[in-house]
C-alpha cells in the first residue's frame, strides 16, 4: 500500500484509521455511561441484565475479529474497513429503535443486546483492518511506532466522548439519540475512508492456478469452530450470572464451547492456512498475549464497577461521572506518546511490566476506596494512571506481532491481538458478574460488598497480568545471557584457532 503523498493527506490517512479505535470505544462508553437509564426504560435493574448492554457488545467485537483479519488480507482491507462502519451504522441505528418495541416480559432488552451484539460486528472488521492498512504502509521503525502508539492513544479518548455524548442525550434529550447520532457519524466516516485511503487492488486468491480454494484460504472450518467455541463460552460465562449457573443450559453451552475449541486446535493443527499462523506461535508471543488478556481483562472490570460505584454509592449523575473519566483522555496521550518513544529502546516485556503495573494499581486504587471518599483523593489518581495500561500494552502487543508476520498477514496479526483484548473484556465481566451476584446483596451495604468482590477479582487478574510480565522479563534475560554466553564461545574457539 502506498504511502500519502503529503502530509495533509497523511493527516486525513491516519485520522481516519484512528477513528476505528475511537468509535469502537465510544460505543463501549455510550452504554456504561446511561445504563441505568436504559435498563429503566426497559423495566430492568437486574445486575445480571444490566451487564449483559455492554458484554453483548464486546462479545461479538472479540469473537469476530478471528475471521475479518484474514478477510481483509485476502480480499482487500480498505473494502473491508468501509464495510465495517456501514455495517457499525446500521445497527447502532437499530440500538436505537428498540425502544419502540414491547417493553413488558424483557422482550424490548433482548432485542436491544442482539442489535449491540450485532452493532459489535462492525468494530470487529473495522479494527484488524485498520491496524493492517497502517501496518503495510509504514515500514518498522519509529514512525510505525508513533502511528500504532497514536492509534491506542484513541481509545480511552474514544470511551470518554461516547460516555459524555450518551450521558448528555440520556439527561437532556433521549438517550437512543446517543445511537442514532453513532450511527450518522459512521456513515459519514465510511465515505471519509473511501477517500482517505489510497486504493490497492484485491488479490485474485479465490480458485487460481494452484487450485487452492477460497474456503481453505479462509480456513472455513477453523473459523466456524473458533467464532461457535468463543460465542458459546462467551454467553455461558455472562449468561451465569442472570439465570444462575444451576440452571442446565449455562454450564451445558460452556462444556459444548470448549469441545468446539478443542476441535478448533485440532483443526488448525493441520489446516493449511491456519487463523494463527504458526509463524506468530512463540515464546514472546504467549507471553504478550498473556498480559494483554489479564491487563484488559481487569481494565473492563475496572471501568464497568468504577462507574457503577460512583453512580450507585456516590450518586454521581451519568453526566459528572462522565467528567471524572476526562483526564484519561489526557493521561493516555502522554502515554501513548512515551511508548512511542522508548519501545524501540527498550524490550518488550520491560513496557508489558509497566502497563500491568498500571492496571494492577489503577485497580488497587478504586477497590480501597471510601465511598466518602472525595474523588481526588484515589479515584482521580486511579482514572490517570488506568491510561498507561492501555496506551502501553496495546502499542506494543501490535507491533511486536505486525513485525513477525509478513505483509500479507497483517490483518491476522491485527486481529490476535483484538480478539484477546476484547474478548478478555467480556469475559471478565462475566465472571465479575457471578462473584457480584454471589457475595453482594441489597442495600448500600450489598451493593458495595458486591462490587468490591468483582473488583478484587479484577485485581487478582491484574496480579497475574504482573506475574506474566515478570516471567517474561526473565525469559527474555536468560535467552540474552545465554545468546552473549553462545556468542563469547564462539569467539573463544575463533582465537584458539587463530593460535593454533
């Protein structure tokens, strides 16, 4: 893919890439930020239910990436990305028109959490596509660097606007105005990518001289078995939590999900285009991928009972809680300026240990504190330093996995690390949801005593998330040592030689 020809060009090139990032958290903010004033409006309250408005959302967002990287590798990733925010438009459109449907016996929030999980598709195409197109037009190197750190810098800005927009509309207007309008803005920047990218022809892959089918390059029975194993764990895990995991079905769907992922190991053990090519399967790979699913997967449940703690114990209007996220727009850019800076100095796993610390002490902050607290104390603090996580992990993840796959995999390598980072989210709070229902209670007492128990699982993820990086820190200073040890011998035999 060609570079822009001007630095105007480049501007508009990058901006509305980084626009996927943006709108993809936004749709995740327009629904925390007024879920209460949905879950009215459906005669629902819930927690269950309630959590189920923004995991249908990132359920889909996390599953369907599998697929859209390699779509787009093969197909064309502009073509793609244009799709994903026609397909993001339409149904954010219909979020909004559920409201007209019955509100009596649940049947108006079901149809809403399949319009949000069906809204989630279109992320699921616009984000691997986006980070492919920027992958194959800079080459590695401190501007990649930048362009990736500037891409995750869009996302917790992104979460903030769509928490303030949705908030405003649900306060002043209606809050389906919040979907209506999401859905214009993402028409408007399906054209603006129709302009903004440069046009590169599509690959001719279906059926060609080597016979090879389209099916197979797709990995056709990888992707069913992967997207129908991730759906189903997915929807058992925040399933539990509303219906009660006695109930037959939730534990059912979560034995038959894992069957399917034990086929689709099977399947892509000899698949001859595997979803993840076994180029990317490495020791630094597991270990970034490891910290990426504990860091986000904590982060979701630190900003879903973040929110739910200082609306429900502090009272904070949707709107004022909007206000308290609006330093991570701030904290992120510097941090996504400071990775841009240092991850070609430093190693991988050094910037992994500092973005889990993050997570870990954003974390830590929001569990122990008071609900008298003032916000300045800790809360203000946690909202900074929760940034870094994000702005340094994601970068990072990205382009060590960009740079290990060739340029016609760039879409697969964008898409591995999406996946797991949305659909850590999701997971996590499903399993936040059913600790919250089984400790927490009514009341402020009960309330508190359950958000605090999905918070400490939040935390001991993060725990895990800093026991990776450490683990790969190590790893990756013993292989050192060991190479300079290798190295030193060869050197030794080399003058022996010359002596002899």
């Amino acid at each position: 893919m060609g570079h822009p020809q001007s630095l105007p060009r480049e501007i508009a090139f990058v901006g509305v890439l980084c626009m996927a990032q943006l709108m993809t958290q936004a749709a995740l903010g327009q629904s925390i930020a007024p879920l209460h004033i949905i879950g009215d409006s459906f005669n629902i309250t819930s927690p269950g239910q309630l959590s189920w408005i923004p995991a249908a959302y990132s359920l889909t967002v996390g599953t369907f990436i599998l697929i859209a990287g390699r779509l787009g590798d093969l197909y064309g990733h502009k073509r793609f990305f244009i799709a994903g925010f026609l397909w993001f438009g339409f149904w954010s459109l219909m979020a909004g028109f559920t409201v007209y449907v019955q509100r009596g016996g649940g049947k108006g929030v079901i149809f809403f959490d399949i319009c949000r999980a069906l809204q989630g598709i279109g992320p699921a195409f616009l984000l691997p596509n986006a980070i492919a197109i920027l992958g194959r037009t800079y080459a590695p190197g401190r501007r990649q660097e930048m362009v990736f750190s500037l891409f995750g810098a869009t996302a917790p800005t992104g979460f903030t606007l769509g928490a303030i927009f949705s908030s405003l509309f649900a306060q002043r207007v209606w809050w389906p105005w919040a979907f209506w309008v999401m859905g214009i803005i993402c028409f408007l920047l399906a054209i603006a990518g129709y302009f903004a990218i440069p046009h590169t022809p599509s690959p001719h892959l279906s059926g060609g001289k080597d016979g090879i089918t389209a099916w197979a390059r797709v990995d056709g029975w990888g992707s069913i078995t992967g997207i129908t194993a991730l759906v189903l764990i997915n929807f058992a895990w925040n399933q539990g939590p509303v219906v009660g995991w006695k109930t037959p079905y939730t534990y059912i769907l979560l034995i038959v999900g894992f069957l399917f992922l034990s086929l689709f190991g099977f399947i892509e053990s000899r698949a001859t285009f595997p979803l993840i090519p076994r180029d990317a399967l490495s020791t630094d790979t597991a270990f970034v991928l490891g910290c990426v699913a504990a860091g986000w997967s904590s982060f979701g449940i630190w900003v879903y009972y973040l929110w739910q703690f200082c609306e429900e114990l502090k009272h904070a209007s949707p709107l004022l809680t909007s206000a308290y996220f609006v330093p991570t727009t701030v904290s992120g850019f510097f941090a996504a300026l400071t990775t841009g800076m240092i991850l070609h100095r430093v190693p991988a796993s050094f910037v992994m240990l500092i973005a889990m610390l993050a997570f870990m002490t954003g974390t830590i902050l929001v569990v122990t504190a008071p609900v008298s607290q003032i916000y300045w104390a800790q809360i203000f603090v946690a909202v900074v330093v929760m940034p870094w996580g994000m702005d340094m992990s994601f970068p990072a993840a990205t382009i060590l996995l960009s740079n290990r796959m060739r340029r016609e995999e760039q879409g697969v390598a964008a898409s591995l690390v999406n996946t797991i980072i949305n659909y850590s989210i999701s997971i996590g709070l499903g399993m936040a949801g059913t600790i919250e229902g089984r400790v927490g209670g009514t009341g402020q007492e009960g309330l508190l005593r359950g958000y605090r128990g999905a918070l400490y699982f939040g935390l001991g993820i993060s725990g895990l998330g800093v026991l990776t990086a450490l683990a790969f820190g190590t790893s990756h200073f013993l292989r050192a040592r060991g190479d300079e040890t290798r190295s030193a011998n060869v050197r030794s035999r080399e003058r022996s030689s010359l002596e002899a």
